[in-house]
C-alpha cells in the first residue's frame, strides 16, 4: 500500500475522531441545557 494512501485513511479517520467529538459535546451541552431549563422552570 503506498505511503499516500495510509496518509488519506489516518487524515478520514482523524476528521470521524473529530466529527463524534463534536457529537459528544453538542449532546452534553443539549442535556445540559435541557436539564437546567426544566429546573428553572420548576
């Protein structure tokens, strides 16, 4: 397998870390926010 091809495989996989990190966060911000928003609300 050449070298650039390794390269383009580590780049997609690196970019799907990136992409279900950002998942992780926004859904914790939206429980968060849900969260505190029905506790302000009583």
């Amino acid at each position: 397998m050449p070298y650039h091809e390794i390269h383009e495989k580590k780049k997609v996989k690196n970019y799907a870390l990136l992409v279900v990190m950002f998942a992780l966060v926004a859904t914790f911000f939206a429980v968060t926010i849900v969260k505190f928003s029905s506790m302000m609300g009583g």
